[in-house]
C-alpha cells in the first residue's frame, strides 16, 4: 500500500482527423494488478486522485470517502442522525426526513390557545347549538388554561393525553369517567382539527387523531317508571298556573330533545303550525332537528289532552323557565335525556314497533333495539300513555279503550 502513488499524466490522443486531451489517472493496485483511469478534464482527475487515496489509506477500516457538498459540521450531524435511528437497518434517514415532512411544518401563523379559541368559537357559532358551543367554548378554555396558553403549533398528543389523565371525577379526586374522557378529547380533536385545516395550518396535524378514545360500556338507560311520571305531570299541572305543562308534556310524551330541539322549537316563527293538533301531528323541521332531517311526531291523545289544558296561547319557554325547569328537575331528580329514554322506551313497550319509534325520536332503529327494546312491559306502557290532566278521559293509542288521567 505505501507504493500507491497516484499520477496525473497530461495525454493527446487523436483519431480521424481530431485531437482531444485526455488526463490518465495512474499509480494503483487493486486485486494486485496496476489499474489507470482516464478523465476529460484536470479537475475531475483531481478529485478522483482525493477520493482514491483516502481509500486506498484506509481499506482495513470501516470508514468510507464520498465526494460531498456537505460541510465538517454537516457530515458529524448526518452521521449522528443515523446513528440515533439505531442503525442495523431499521430506519433510513431518507425514511425518518420522509416521516418528518409529511407530519411537520412551520406554522403559516403563530397563535395562542386563547387566540385560536375565539376564532374557532366564531366560526362554529353559524354550525352548532348552543349547548354545544357552550361545551366546546368550556373545553378548549381549561385546556388553554392546563397548557398555559401556550402557541398551538406546539401541542403534542403527549400533551392532550396527559391533559386528560388530569380531569376528575364529580368527586374532585377520583379520575374521570372514560365517557368524560371520550368528550373531552372529542371537543379538543374538534378545535386542533380545526387549526390544522390548510386553509390556516397553525399546526401541522391534529395531534389528538394519536390519542386513544376509551372503550364506554352502554348500561341501561335511566328512565322513569310511570308512577314518578304521573307525580311530575300533576307537580307541573299545578305549578305556576300550569305555564311550564307544554315544556314537561312535550319532552315526556314526544321524545323532542331538551337542550336544543325543543328550544328551537319554542322560538321557531311558524311554531303553532309546526305543532298541528288538529292533524295530529307535531312536525320537526330540519333546522330545529338535531339530525338536520325532517321528522314527524304523533300527538297521542294524553299529549293533546295536556297541550288544551296549558295556558293559552301556548308558550313553551315562559318567563324565567331556566330556574323553574332546573327546579323541577331537582326536586324529581331528572337527569338531562331521562325524559327523552321514557318516552322511547314506552313507545316501544305499547306499540312494539323499533322502526316506528326510531322515525319519531329521530334515532337509528339499531340504537332504540340495542337500548330501548323490552326495558316496559304492555301493561306498563298503556298506564303511561293514560297520563292527563285531572279528570280528562284519554283514548291510549292503538287501542279501542278510555282510560283515565
């Protein structure tokens, strides 16, 4: 190896009639025999000459000679890089650079968690209830508040998840509940999801979207039994003069969502057509459906019976009706869809119907089976649907009998 000594030799060659100058590269040994090279030009000889004499210096090492425009510093990052995926073949740097720019990119605009927020809220006001904007306005606050308001484009899954492990039960001290979870992380996929669109791209993707949603055992719906059904309606039909009967008589004997539907409902200009009692029928149109579909409800007669005996004109939302409804609620400990899974529930029982339930509560006919299906007998469902007003007789539909309220 120490007789290696490259040369450079200067060569004109010719053949019919032209002449060119070639630089012969010589002075080297492989497999021992002498080998030479030709090039065009001196400096590709030249580099070459470089290239080959760190070889040939170091052919009993691992260490390899490229011709590069990478830097000292550059060459040490590279190779610290590689060294860093674990090397063995398990990733290449052209894979981990690949996976780097599709899933990162500096962000068109750096915003905060609070900046981010009202601008989000603004946007989904013209697409959500109010309930729900409220829930999402709630969520994406106490987060900002956990991350200290920190820019967007630096939230990580790590950081949503160690957000979530960090909510508590009603408690304040167990954790929360996998549904409270499930919500929450459903609320923070909503608005990170939001901030990734291209159209902003103030991060480069949802982080959320590699947080884990927790498996929600279904239970039994809570429901009331029609006892507690008969002592809410005659509470009601003797509070405040009766003002709040066509809020509680509307949620138990149609299934119409409280929190959303029934108050679009309440406030629709065309409400008292929309509610038909002389046909018999109360109609759901879509933008009061929280489905955006249109649906129609039967009004039994127990439903018409309740709806003549409520103060006239009928008004569904009466002065101050969020504190008496909140009352209400309390003193017969009815929680938020309590009203709604009744409802369904003795639908099922009397007509035993899933598809027809589900077309009048605006359900899928899998969700009220899996659900709703044999949770009241018969004979319960037709002492439910007897539910009137003090002594009004009431046909119970399907059936050719009169019971009374």
């Amino acid at each position: 190896k120490g007789s290696n000594k490259l040369t450079i030799r200067e060569i004109t060659e010719s053949k019919d009639g032209y002449s060119w100058t070639t630089y012969l590269v010589q002075g080297w040994r492989e497999s021992g025999k002498w080998k030479r090279r030709k090039f065009k030009t001196r400096s590709e000889a030249e580099a070459f000459i470089a290239v080959k004499s760190v070889e040939l210096l170091n052919a009993d090492t691992a260490l390899r000679s490229v011709v590069t425009k990478l830097d000292k510093e550059q060459m040490a990052e590279a190779e610290t890089c590689i060294a860093r995926l674990g090397g063995g073949g398990r990733y290449s740097l052209t894979e981990a650079v690949d996976y780097f720019l599709q899933h990162w990119c500096a962000p068109d605009l750096v915003v905060t968690i609070s900046d981010a927020r009202w601008a989000f809220l603004e946007a989904k006001e013209r697409e959500v209830r109010a309930r729900s904007l409220k829930q999402l306005e709630s969520s994406v606050r106490v987060f900002g508040e956990f991350m200290a308001d920190t820019h967007v484009h630096t939230i990580t899954a790590e950081d949503v998840e160690r957000y979530l492990k960090s909510l508590r039960g009603r408690d304040g001290m167990s954790q929360a509940s996998p549904k409270t979870w499930n919500n929450a992380r459903a609320d923070l996929s909503s608005f990170l999801g939001w901030c990734a669109d291209p159209r902003r791209r103030w991060l480069a993707v949802n982080p959320v979207a590699h947080v884990p949603k927790l498996k929600v055992s279904a239970g039994v719906p809570e429901t009331l039994d029609v006892r507690q059904c008969r002592e809410l309606m005659g509470f009601v039909e003797n509070y405040r003069d009766g003002q709040l009967i066509p809020y509680f008589a509307l949620a138990l004997f149609t299934g119409i969502r409280t929190g959303g539907e029934l108050e679009k409902l309440a406030e629709h200009p065309d409400r008292h057509e929309l509610i038909d009692l002389k046909r018999g029928v109360i109609r759901i149109p879509p933008e009061v459906s929280k489905t955006r579909q249109l649906r129609t409800v039967t009004i039994t007669p127990n439903l018409a019976a309740w709806l003549r005996c409520a103060p006239q004109p009928l008004v569904i939302l009466p002065p101050n009706h969020d504190r008496c409804v909140k009352l209400i609620r309390e003193k017969f400990a009815i929680g938020r869809d309590v009203l709604r899974h009744t409802f369904i529930t003795m639908h099922v029982g009397l007509s035993g119907s899933v598809g027809r339930a589900a077309l009048e509560a605006g359900n899928s006919e899998s969700v009220v089976k899996r659900h709703y299906l044999n949770l009241a007998g018969a004979s319960e469902a037709v002492d439910f649907w007897a539910i009137a007003p003090a002594g009004v007789e009431v046909a119970i539909p399907g059936e050719n009998v009169v019971r009374f309220g």
